[in-house]
C-alpha cells in the first residue's frame, strides 16, 4: 500500500503540474508535508510516537494518538479494541519508564498530573502512581520488566505490526488499486500465453499420434485437411497415372484420388475411402468418374468449386496451426508434387491432342487452366510456397442467449463487460450475465413500446429507456423496478436514441415525432434525397441526479429527428447522425454544434467516434461506411459500400408470403480494443472487417455466422483481454462469441 499512495501521489503532482493547476498543487505539497498519515508508511508512524516520547513531548504524543485513534482505530470492530488499549497502555507507560530512566521525574508527574482523572479509576495503573517515588525501579519486581531493552524492543515490534495489517485491511479508494489491477492483469495475460502454448503442444502432438496410427508408413503424408483441398481435373490424373502404372489401378480405388495424384507412386499405400455426403460433379471426378462438360456452365461450376474449396482450406487452417513436419521437408514434397502434376498435364495434353474429335485450342487450354487452378489453390492453402496466412482472431467459444421470443432491437453490454442488456419488439427487457454462466439476471415487460436502451455509465447497475410515448424510465437491473419514470416532450413522444456522459452527470436524449407515414408505402416526396420520411425532432440534455432538463440544443438549419448518439471518452464531444443525411458535432462543454456536414443520402443509421478520437464512422441509409475527419470540417477520408444486409432494412421472409421489416434502431457496427477491426450485421451472423491505419483499405477477415435470421445490431465488448462480440437477430437470438487476438 505504501508504494501504491507515492506512486499515486507522483501521479496526481503530474496531472496538476499538466493541467497547470498550481495553485492545487502548492496546496498538494503543503498538505503532504503536514500528512500525519506518514503516506500510511509504518515506519514513520512508529518513529513519530518514538520522537515524542524521547523529547518528552506529552501533550504531542496525546494528541497524535489521539488523531489515530480517530482515523483508524475507531473504525475497527469491538473485538479489536482490547488490542489498542493494551497498546495505549504500552506506550504511556514506555514514556514513564524514559522519564525515569533519564532522571526527569519532573515529566514523570506532570504526565500523572495530566492523566490521573482518566488513569486512578484503571486496576493496572494503581501501583505505577508510586513510580516516581521510589529510590531504584528497575530494581523493583514490578516495574524491573519494563525497564529491560528486550521489552521495549517487543512493543515496538507490537506496534509496527498491528499498525501494518491495519493498512493491510482497510479499504482504499480504487485509485491506489491501480498498480494492483496492473499486475494482476499482467499476471493473467502470462498465464494465459503458457496456456496457449501448451494448448497448441497438445494439439500438435494428437495430431502426430493420429498420423502415426492412420499411416505408420508414410512420413510426408499431407495433414487431414487437405484431402479434400483440389479435386479438379483428378479425373483426367487418374486415367493418366493407371496408364503409366497399371498395377496401381486396383490400389487407386482404396486411395483417395487427390492423395493417390499429389503423393509418389512409390509412396501409395491403402487409406479409408471419406464417405461423401452430397453428389457433386466434383465429388465423381474423385471417384474416377469422366467429368461431364456443359456449355457455359463449365467455368462457372469450376470457380464455385475453386472458391468451396478455398474457404474450407482457410477455415481449416484457422483451426490447426501447427505443422507436421519440417519446412525444409514440405518444401522439398511440395516441389516434388507440383513436378509430378507437371508431367502428367503434359502426358494429358500429348495423348488428348491425338484424338480427332477434339479441338485445337481446349487441349492447350484446359491443361494450362487446370495447373494454374491447381497453383492458385496450392497458394491460397499455403502450400505454395508462400506465407501461411494467420487469422486475427482465434474463437474460443459461441453461446446462444434465446430468452426473447421476438426480433431484438437493442443489445449492449455494461462498462465491466459482465452483463448485457437486450430490448426486443415486444418490449421485452432482459438483463443477462456473461461473467462464466449465462444467466439471466432481470427482467421486464412495458406497458408501452420501447425505442431505445442504454446503460447509465457509473452505476452500471441503472438502465435508461426510452419510449414511443415521451417518457424515459430509469431502471434498476439489482432491485428490478423503476426508480423514476419523466416526460420529455408532448408533441414528439418517440424516444428515438438514448446516450450517457462518460461522467455520468448527464445524458442526451433524441426525442421525434410520431410517424405518421410508413417509410416503406408511401413516402413523403421531396423532405428526403432517398425518399425518406424526415420527421421533425429535438435533442435534449439531461441531468443524471435530479433528472431534470438542462437545455435543448440547436439543430440547424431545421429541428429534425436525431437516430444514433455518441460521446467520446470524456464526454466533451458529442457526435450524431439525423434523418436529413446530416452528421453533427456538438462541443459539451460549450453546448452548441461545433461542425455539421451532409454525410449521406437518407438517413444516417449509426455513427461512432474512431479509437483516437480523429474521425467518425457512419452508416447510412444509401449502405455507405464512410470515414470523416472532424479536424478538416468533416472531410471524408474515405468510403465503403457495405452489402444490404450489414446497413437494412432488414427483412424477414415466413409462411405463405409473410414478410417481417426492421428499420435499424441498435448499433450497426462496433470496433476492438485498438479501432482495427469492425464487426457489422449480416444475414446470418456478424461479420469482422480489418480496417487499414490509413483508411484506405477494408477487408473481410472472420465470419462469425450461427444464425438463421438476419443480424440487426451487434456490440463488441473489450472491457477483458478477451473480446466479446454480441450479435441479435430477428427471430430473438443472441449469439455471444468470445475472441482471442492473435499476437502479430
């Protein structure tokens, strides 16, 4: 606890010295040369009491511990306080016993003169009022134990160490928990790498017994997911390789075919036939079947193929990283394999050259086709000499939360990272823990719609919801019932968007009116570049603690209704995105817009703040992901075009024509830890984009999929070392995958 308060203390003299707050500081200093908590150093406290005593400072040594006794003492419990008052006794006693022992007898009775009233009614002090009188003390069998070194020595050791599991126990603020948490979490992220690597031992040395007992034999057999890797042209492979061993014909039916086209003849041996699942054109050149050629559809089929086998090659090697064998052997069998490929291409060409009936131009193409196929592939699966390419993430679990049994609209995780709260259509409010067991831990039905959610941000134990009749309720998630229940504004009851202060002293609150024309049937012309209903609208702020309205802020050039909210760490900027196609940027601490700029045609459906705070990111209603830099007055630093399914309106097809539409209300995209990667909607799960340093580039790099209904909202919480990335769709479920970075 000592190093945490000067390290703290070192801290807060760099904040004040940096905010130029001097005059604090001065105060800082002086307050902490008259500390007389020491900087709750033992050492110190101790040292103290003993220089009271050795100056025969009475009135000193009283008062200082009687300011302990305030500050510390009191708050123990009962069963503590014999153990200070045997202390007390000590000490006045080890100054009587340096009084006498220094011939100044004179101290000796003002101290009796100062503390009888408090000391002649106590059964211990009745025979040390005869102290000062007698001739030899320490001569006396009564008071000769006190005026050893040994007992002196003994008490002050008592002392240093009731002191010290004093500041032990005693609850400190969270800022001297710091260093603590530091090195807890440095602990943990060690642990965490040793288990990663032994987890990786593990699976390289099954993977070694596996190969052992399937094929004792063969020492460069190629791992179990490539088996299935390239199947194209095997066809045309395995009669030209019967041809030149027939012997091997009867063993080729046993063997795999693409086993039996990359692996020497020499090194052929029988193997388990995979059983096949679908039919497939592919599935029967495998099988030694002649390929059936269709005009037209012939390409087509081959780059489906191509592309299938490629996404299982990647998704296999996410899974296993860890080779079998050496380098220097694989590279050696790959260019043995790729040799061999060669002559049998050519053999294939020779002999399909010689036959009438086929053109000349498709025995020269279609070889060449087939290798350059043959080498994309090899590349793509890393067999081609070329870097293996490692996925960001390695997902170490996906869990379905399925208490909602209609579309979700909200889905948002707390400050801690342990729970989660989700609205669906219904107004069903369910709040759920994701600390170890899934468990749901409050919930509740309204009696009106619900539009919005959020957490209040410093008890995050209190939700905000807001209505489509103009009112916003604050829940409490520990005791299940609403503490205080507002009205915003008459007029435009719908409560389109809730965001909280960073501080927790305020939060916004996006109020519009109601919508009296469907988006979808007939839109309003001309209020909209897309067509799109623009309602009018306000945007309010708010205090926390009384709950009521501090203003309202201006939206040029008319009022209109504000979707999506956001504030940056510290809650001096607020960004939003309204239904005119406009971003704005409000200055808190000045409560006005500071920049505002036409982002997109519609309606602007979510927007965020980048990880350092330079740019924004939006989604709007023309399916764009745009980059803006707020330092040049919005300038776009650049522009994606997302499929329609990541930006909506999101559409659910049922029974006998029965089609359910969602308008975007949650969070369409949220970033990691570090702002370098992006998970958005899809129909069938979330998707992770990685986003260059730049901005000038955006790829897919993980599918996070399990779901079997459009993705309408997702939330990505790195509040752990391990990420936690939510996505809701609308038939009710809740996916809950948990990522490990991999360490580049």
């Amino acid at each position: 606890m000592t190093s945490a308060v000067e390290r703290t203390d070192d801290l807060v003299r760099e904040y004040l010295t940096f905010r130029g707050f001097t005059n604090t500081l001065k105060y800082f200093e002086a307050d902490v040369k008259a500390d007389k908590d020491k900087g709750f150093r033992v050492d110190r406290i101790v040292e103290q009491l003993l220089q009271f005593i050795q100056s025969y400072d009475l009135n000193g040594l009283l008062d200082y511990w009687g300011y302990l006794e305030r500050r510390l003492f009191s708050r123990l419990e009962d069963v503590y306080r014999p153990t200070v008052r045997k202390l007390k006794t000590s000490l006045f006693r080890y100054y009587l016993v340096c009084t006498i022992q220094s011939s100044r007898t004179d101290k000796a009775h003002d101290f009796f003169q100062k503390q009888a009233p408090e000391l002649q009614n106590q059964a211990e002090w009745k025979e040390w009022f005869a102290l000062p009188f007698l001739p030899a003390p320490d001569a006396n069998p009564t008071f000769s134990t006190y005026f050893s070194r040994q007992w002196a020595d003994t008490f002050t050791v008592s002392l240093h160490n009731f002191l010290s599991v004093l500041f032990q126990c005693m609850p400190v603020p969270t800022i001297l928990n710091f260093d603590a948490e530091c090195q807890r979490i440095f602990r943990t992220q060690e642990e965490n790498e040793s288990l990663r690597q032994k987890l990786f031992a593990l699976q390289a040395e099954a993977h070694r017994l596996r190969k052992e007992s399937d094929d004792p034999v063969v020492h460069h057999k190629l791992p179990h997911y490539v088996c299935n890797m390239d199947r194209l042209g095997d066809s045309e492979l395995n009669m030209v390789s019967n041809q030149r061993n027939p012997g091997s014909a009867v063993q080729s039916q046993k063997t795999p075919r693409f086993l039996s086209s990359l692996l020497p003849q020499s090194k052929k041996v029988a193997t388990k036939t995979p059983q096949a699942t679908v039919s497939s054109p592919t599935q029967s050149a495998a099988a030694g079947l002649p390929l059936k050629k269709e005009p037209g559809n012939s390409q087509v089929q081959k780059t489906r193929e191509v592309l299938t086998v490629t996404k299982e090659v990647k998704s296999a090697q996410s899974i296993l990283s860890v080779p079998t064998v050496s380098d220097a052997s694989v590279g050696q069998q790959r260019q043995r394999r790729l040799q061999e490929r060669k002559e049998l291409f050519s053999k294939s060409q020779q002999s399909t050259e010689k036959k009438p009936e086929t053109s000349e131009a498709e025995p020269e193409a279609r070889p060449e086709t087939q290798h350059e196929q043959v080498e994309a592939l090899m590349k793509s699966s890393g067999l081609g000499g070329g870097e293996k390419p490692e996925q960001p993430f390695i997902v170490l679990s996906q869990e379905e939360y399925g208490e909602h049994h209609s579309s979700i609209m909200h889905c948002r995780v707390d400050c801690s990272g342990r729970r989660v709260a989700s609205l669906d259509v219904d107004g069903v409010i369910k709040v759920w823990s994701i600390d170890g067991i899934m468990q749901t831990k409050a919930s509740a039905i309204s009696k009106s719609a619900l539009l919005s959610l959020e957490w209040a941000t410093k008890r995050d134990r209190l939700l905000l919801l807001g209505s489509e009749v103009g009112t916003v309720r604050l829940y409490d998630t520990e005791a299940k019932k609403n503490l205080c229940e507002i009205g915003i504004v008459d007029d435009m009851p719908r409560i389109l968007s809730l965001a909280c202060n960073p501080s927790g002293t305020s939060f916004v609150c996006s109020a519009a009116a109601p919508c009296s024309v469907s988006h979808v049937d007939s839109p309003i012309p001309g209020l909209g570049e897309n067509g799109s209903n623009q309602v009018p609208g306000r945007l309010l702020l708010w205090d926390t603690k009384t709950m009521k309205q501090q203003l309202q802020f201006s939206l040029e050039p008319m009022p209109i209704a504000v979707n999506c909210t956001s504030f940056n760490h510290n809650g001096n900027l607020l960004v939003t995105g309204a239904a005119d196609g406009f971003i704005r940027l409000f200055d808190m601490q000045q409560h006005q817009c500071a920049l505002s700029w036409k982002a997109h045609i519609g309606e602007v459906y979510s927007v965020d703040f980048s990880y350092d705070e330079n740019a924004v990111y939006s989604i709007g209603e023309d399916g764009k992901f745009i980059q803006w830099d707020i330092h040049k007055s919005g300038q776009k630093v650049s522009e994606y075009s997302l499929p329609p399914d990541a930006t909506g309106p999101f559409m659910l097809s049922g029974y006998s024509g029965y089609k359910q539409v969602q308008f975007p209300r949650g969070r369409l995209f949220a970033f990691d830890s570090e702002g370098n990667y992006m998970l958005t909607c899809s129909n069938n799960g979330g998707v992770i984009y990685k986003l260059s340093s730049d901005g000038s580039t955006m790829e897919s790099c993980l599918s996070l999929g399990g779901h079997r209904a459009p993705v309408v909202t997702v939330d990505w919480s790195t509040a752990v070392e391990c990420g936690t990335c939510l996505t809701a769709s609308m038939d009710g479920k809740i996916r809950l995958t948990t990522l490990l970075a991999q360490k580049s």
